[in-house]
C-alpha cells in the first residue's frame, strides 16, 4: 500500500471477510491492539481498529442508494492516538482559507442543561479557539478539501485525517505523508505552552460550582 486510496481498497476488502484482528493483520500489515465493530439503524456498519504502533483506522461501512456509486460504499479515518485529554469532548480542525487565515472549525459535546451549554458557549468554546487558532494552519492538509483536526474527551485523544471515500481527491495522499504529518501534530501538541494553556481551560471548569457542573 503506497497511497489512501490503497488503503481505501484494502477496506473494501475488509467487508468481505470476518472483522477479527488476525484478518485487519492480514490486510492492513500492522499489529492489532484492539478491533470493535457495531451497527446501527441507518443500515451503518461501524468499525474501530486500534494497531500496536499507536494508529488508529476508523471505517464506515453504508448503503449507497446511488447506483452509479458502486464503489462509495465505506469511508475511512486514519488516526493517531495521542495523550491528550479533555473535560469537556470536542472536534476541532481546520477548514479551508478565509481572509488569508486558515478557519477553524469546532465541534463540542452538546449539553441538555441550559446553563452548562451557556458557559460552553460563552466561555469555553472562544478559550479554545484561542489556543488553537495561532497553530491551525499547521492543520491544513496536502490537496483542496482535506484536513487534520484533534478530538479529545476525558478518556481519550486523537489526532485525525480528513476522511477518505471513493472520490476523495486526498486519496491520492500517500500513506506515509499522513502519517509523518500526524506524528508532527502529535508533538506540536505536546509543545508545554499548548498543554498548559489546555490545561488552564480545564482548570477554570473545575473550579464552576458543582451546581453548574456536577459530573466534572
């Protein structure tokens, strides 16, 4: 496997065998730590491969109702663990060029109580842009659309690749470009003024009452 779209077509492949850790050895040529598959009711099958080396294979197998798309029937994320972690989980990564900056697009999880979702939003969601927004443009990808962004919760970190489909112009990446470049990321946030400047963020969370916040 040389480029994305190599390994788009091993995941093809993949669907037409058993979701176990010896066959994604076979496939895929990496060492499998762990493997988790799951459907849901929009006829998604949902698979989770987590290798030895710290790289991480998201697919999304689906129905393509299309039927001049033979061949858009999954879509994969390739990924890097990274220790980086969260109070609160978000999605973060940059997305396109506006006004000769890169943008930063952000996802946080939603909250049910209004006052939680208040702070989210009034102080949360800005003091994280804040951070990232010097380094975002170190997240721009090789080709038009695609991306790198971050996602971390309490118990988890990744760094990730825009996502891969059967007309993804990014599928013409190689594999080892997107690796070299999440292995970069990785460090970049390992960088101490990045990691305390998270860190401050999470720090002024706790510190809410536990009336506004209980489950931190």
């Amino acid at each position: 496997m040389e480029t994305m779209g190599d390994l788009l077509e091993k995941v093809r492949e993949f669907a037409l065998h058993s979701f176990t850790k010896e066959e994604a050895h076979r496939l895929f040529g990496w060492n499998v730590r762990d493997i988790a598959a799951k459907s849901d009711e929009k006829n998604e099958s949902h698979i989770y491969i987590v290798f030895e080396n710290q790289y991480i294979l998201f697919i999304r197998y689906f129905l393509n109702l299309d039927t001049t798309e033979t061949e858009d029937t999954c879509e994969l994320t390739l990924g890097l663990h990274t220790d980086l972690r969260s109070r609160i989980k978000y999605d973060i990564h940059y997305a396109g060029y506006i006004h000769g900056q890169g943008y930063i697009r952000l996802r946080i999880a939603e909250s049910k109580n209004r006052l939680q979702q208040m702070v989210l939003e009034e102080f949360y969601v800005p003091a994280l842009k804040n951070v990232y927004k010097p380094i975002i443009q170190r997240f721009k990808g090789f080709y038009g659309q695609d991306f790198f962004g971050v996602h971390a919760e309490k118990g988890i970190g990744e760094i990730f690749y825009a996502p891969v489909r059967s007309r993804s112009e990014h599928k013409s990446a190689t594999i080892g470009e997107v690796m070299g470049k999440l292995a970069e990321l990785d460090l970049l946030l390992k960088e101490p003024k990045i990691r305390h400047d998270l860190a401050e963020i999470d720090l002024q969370l706790s510190l809410l009452p536990s009336l506004v916040w209980p489950d931190l």
